[in-house]
C-alpha cells in the first residue's frame, strides 16, 4: 500500500506486554526503503499510520484465512482515518478497497470524508437526531 516505501518487521526488543519500554503493542519496527532508515512506529504520520495499520489488517485477514482452511473473511470496516491522508494517498488507498470489493469481499467505510460520496457507490448516511438516529440509503 506505501509502494514498497515501509517494511513491517517484528523487533524482539518490544513485545506484546512488555510494560518495561514504552509501547510495547505487537513489537513493530518499521523499516524505511527510502531513507534505509528503521523507524519506530510512533514516529509515524497519522496518514502513514493509517495505510500502515490497514496493509497490516488486510495481511492478517489473510493469513486468519490460510489458517482456518481457506474460509474467507468476506468483510472489512474502515473506520475513519481517511482525513489523514492526502489526495493522492487518498486515491490510492481507494483503488486498493475497490479492488477488495471488485475480488467478492464488502468493504464498509465510516468516514466524514466528503471526497467519500463521489467515490463510494452504495452509502449509507447516518443522522442523530434528540429521539433516535435516523438512516437514509
């Protein structure tokens, strides 16, 4: 999803749990093709972190899926994220979910993204009101 810019590697330095380091999480390191540079992922942007948290959700729906015999994860929400990213990032990001959906899976989009409406074909939009919400199609 970044070009081939970031590399996700496991840094047996920083695992799940380890409260000794801060963050500890899921022990990332993120290694940077165009600076050469390993980086951790805090310092990422939120547009990287964004694109960066999706490729690895895409990739680990994958891999559920080898797992468990080929059984198909036919769905993906995306909840917000969408207004870190730039227009081209946001293109991009875009065509990768359209081809998700051209290959059988549903991908949900939640977002206040107006560029969202020209490019989303089936919308679902959500309005709070004092006695309830209220859904238009």
């Amino acid at each position: 999803m970044s070009g081939g810019r970031y590399l996700l590697e496991h840094n047996r330095d920083r695992s799940a749990g380890d409260r000794s380091r801060s963050g500890g999480g899921l022990g990332l390191h993120i290694l940077d093709s165009w600076t050469g540079v390993g980086r951790d992922p805090a310092t990422l942007s939120g547009g990287e972190s964004f694109i960066t948290s999706l490729a690895l959700a895409l990739g680990l729906a994958d891999v559920v899926s080898a797992e468990a015999g080929g059984v198909d994860i036919g769905t993906l929400f995306v909840d917000e994220g969408f207004g870190t990213l730039d227009e081209d990032t946001l293109d991009g990001v875009l065509d990768i979910l359209d081809g998700l959906r051209d290959g059988g899976r549903a991908v949900g989009i939640v977002s206040h993204v107006a560029e969202l409406r020209t490019r989303v074909p089936a919308q679902l939009h959500i309005r709070k009101e004092r006695r309830g919400s209220t859904v238009r199609q």
